[in-house]
C-alpha cells in the first residue's frame, strides 16, 4: 500500500486531500455537496457516478449525523470502493493447460504502454517461478521488437520476433508453436495498435486470434489504456471492444495523472473489470488492481 501510494500521481493522493478537505467543512452545505460531486467529475468518474457517490454519501453522513473525520473517511471510501466493484472477479488466466501453455492477447493503441505492459506482466510471472514466452506480433512499428527482445533479456523470458513489416498474425502463430515446444507456461503476444479503420483492426486482430487458436486458447484478451488520455481513451476503448472480446483492462501510467476516476467508466461501458494498473514505467511498475488499497492509497 505504501508503495501504492508513493507511485500513484502526486495529483492523485492531492484529490484525496481535497475530498477529505470538502468533507471537514464546518458546514456541509449545497454548495459543498456540489463541490464534492464537481471533484468526482474531474476525476474522470462520470457525471451519473459522480451524483450516485455524492447523494448515497450526502444521505449516510446525514442518518448518522457524523462529522468524525475518521468515520466519514470511511463512509466515502466504501462508496468509492462500491462504485469500482469490490466484487469483480480480476483474476488473470495465466495456467498452462495441460500440454498448452496460457495465451494473452495484448491489444491497444500504440503509445498506450502494450510493449512495456507485456514486459513487466512478463516479470511478474517469472517472479512467480512460471517460464514465458513474448510473441512481438507489433511489425508495423520499428522498435517495437526490439523493445521486447530488450524486456525479454531483461527479465529472463524467451522472445519470438521477425522482420518489420511481416504478418502481425504470423508471428503470433510461431509464438504459440514456440511456446508448445519448449512447454513455456504462458505466451504473451504483443498487438500491433493501428486504429486505421475499425475493419482493418478487426481483420488484423481476427486473424492473430484465428491463428493462435489453431494451437491453443486464448485466454485473456487485455486491452491497454492509458489513463492520461481520458475520454479520448475511452473512444479508443469502445472501438476495440466492438472488434475483440476483451477480458481485462490494464490502465496504464496512473501515475501520471489524477484521474483515476476513469477506472469506474471503463467497466461500466466495456463491462470488463480493470485488472492491472501501470504505475511507472520500470519492471516493477505493475500492479494487480485492488479497489481497496487503491482507494486507500488515494485518500491516504
Ligand atoms: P506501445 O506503443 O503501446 O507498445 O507503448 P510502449 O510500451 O512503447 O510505451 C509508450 C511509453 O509509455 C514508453 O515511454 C513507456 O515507458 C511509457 N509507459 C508505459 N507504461 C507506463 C506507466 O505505467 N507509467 C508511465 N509513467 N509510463 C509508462
């Protein structure tokens, strides 16, 4: 949590203080209440979440009649923690099956953090003692294979990679033939991000997972976002899910921004649970999303 909190964007923890600092108003008037519900919208939360979390706290804190600043900390963070989903289930599929190892898709607009996320998933799991395979299938972008050939030394996972420029899918296809041969545990492919027209994404995308399945399953498809784009993310977002089934989001440099806030938005309108958060660009930089320590974090 320490960690958390120390990474998160220093504007993040500074909105915290703000919530807190509305809260301990001597008097918590309209206006006040107005104010809360303008600094959850800022936050990117959405305008509906916003006036859900201010009324339901507005009226906890009126029936109990607290202004203990302890007891209204906690009445504000079961409400945000309400509204991120205490409940979702965020885990990642990453076990082999039987002689077949795991397959990630990682698919989001270049620029978003799909060849950093890949690589530090990628350490995590070596961490945990699994063997992984890194499929660069990013051709259209000249450093991109050399970015997770750089992770996979890094970290110690194998990577498949060939010329800029081949198929996206063939590549993914080698991949997984790899990963079935050295009996790796988990396969993470890395997309190409092109949102040229939503066609030639879904073809692109069809294709990787038409020829991934032919070996295996894929289990997770993670959709990168990054959390400093905001709405313009959120579009980015929609288009993608129209296009692959996603399983999961990873929102990407949280901390470089306040606006958390944007977690609460992705799952509602995808209906897929965030499941990680990038919070630096280093190979340590990732985290499981826990809507508890995440809100603590934010409210120090
Ligand atoms: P891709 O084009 O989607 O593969 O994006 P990259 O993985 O190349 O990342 C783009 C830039 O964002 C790089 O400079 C990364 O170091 C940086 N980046 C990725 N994730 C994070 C994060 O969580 N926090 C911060 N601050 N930077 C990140």
């Amino acid at each position: 949590l320490v960690r958390l909190r120390a990474r998160l964007a220093r504007s993040q923890n500074a909105f915290g203080k703000t919530l807190l600092g509305l809260l301990s108003r001597e008097t918590l008037d309209d206006d006040a209440w107005e104010e809360l519900e303008d600094t959850l919208i800022t936050a990117d939360m959405g305008a509906a979440v916003a006036r859900q979390v201010t009324d339901d706290l507005r009226t906890r804190v009126q029936v109990l009649g607290t202004r203990d600043p302890a007891q209204v900390r906690e009445l504000l963070k079961d409400e945000l923690v309400k509204q991120i989903g205490a409940d979702l289930d965020r885990s990642l599929a990453t076990e082999p099956h039987g002689n077949r190892p795991a397959v990630l898709l990682v698919v989001g607009v270049n620029g978003t953090g799909k060849t950093t996320t890949c690589g530090k998933l990628a350490r995590v799991l070596v961490g945990d003692g699994r063997t992984v395979l890194l499929g660069a299938a990013d051709t259209f972008r000249a450093a991109a294979a050399e970015q997770l050939e750089t992770w996979g030394s890094r970290v110690g996972a194998q990577v498949v990679r060939k010329d800029e420029g081949t198929d996206p899918a063939s590549v993914a296809f080698d991949a997984v033939r790899q990963g079935i041969e050295s009996k790796v545990d988990t396969v993470i492919i890395d997309t190409a991000g092109r949102l040229h027209t939503k066609t030639g994404l879904m073809d692109e995308l069809g294709k990787v997972k038409r020829v991934v399945e032919k070996q295996a399953d894929v289990d997770e498809v993670l959709l990168v976002l990054d959390a400093t784009t905001g709405q313009n993310g959120m579009q980015q977002a929609r288009v993608f899910a129209e296009v692959v089934n996603i399983t999961g989001v990873v929102l990407t440099k949280l901390d470089g921004t306040a606006k958390g806030g944007i977690v609460v938005q992705v799952q509602r309108e995808l209906g897929v649970p965030v499941k990680l958060v990038g919070l630096g660009e280093g190979p340590d930089d990732l985290a499981p999303f826990e809507p508890e320590a995440f809100v603590d974090a934010i409210l120090g």
